[in-house]
C-alpha cells in the first residue's frame, strides 16, 4: 500500500503543478511528512524538480516564440545571484528555522492567492 502512495503522490503532485499549481512546494511538504530527511536535502530536491518543470515550460513556449531571450538572461543572471546569496545566508541558520520560515512562506502565498482579485476581463 505504501509503495503505491508514494508513487500516486508525486503524479498527483506533478499533475498540480502542471496545471500551474506549485507542486514544488507540494513536494516539500510531502516528503518532509513521510521522510526522515534534512530540509536542506528537500529544497534540492524541489529546486531539481523545478529545473524539469521548467525547462518544459521553456521548451514549449520558447518554440511558440514567447520567450523575450534578453530578459529571460537578464533574469536568469539576478537568479543566480540570489542562489549564491540564500545559500550563504542559509548555511548560516539553523535548519530549524528554515523549516519554519518555509512553512511560513507557503501560507502565506497561499492565502495572497486565495484572496487575490481577479481583474475583470473587458
């Protein structure tokens, strides 16, 4: 039973994320609920997943024509900054409080998006 769960979670994970729901996040939780491992190993984990969602995403809309390729490297670029800057920043918190500043993180985008107002449409 239980190898079958922890195949259903993921796809249902993969699935949601798909439809542009943040399955990155949903997996966090998943396995920090059913694994023993470090949140450190975790983030990685979702950050690998999201290298494969996105660059699916990528593939898809840059052969549709939508990607602006200048802006898409001038982000690219602050991303991997901000990647350097939150590992050293997060080698120097306890994983306890990463933990809890990621839960706090996840409800409160979460509500942000519960509670957004849709433009309407003319």
């Amino acid at each position: 039973m239980m190898l079958l769960l922890e195949g259903l979670v993921p796809a249902l994970i993969a699935a949601l994320s798909g439809l542009g729901i943040g399955g990155g996040g949903l997996l966090v939780i998943y396995l920090s609920a059913v694994t023993s491992q470090p949140h450190l190993m975790l983030q990685g984990t979702n950050l690998l997943f999201f290298i494969f969602s996105s660059a699916a995403a990528s593939a898809v809309n840059g052969k549709k024509g939508r990607i602006r390729l200048r802006l898409a490297a001038i982000v690219s670029l602050c991303g991997a900054v901000g990647i350097l800057l939150g590992f050293a920043l997060l080698k120097a918190i306890d994983p306890v409080w990463v933990k809890r500043i990621f839960g706090w993180l996840l409800i409160v985008s979460g509500l942000l998006t519960l509670f957004k107002k849709k433009k309407k449409e003319p």
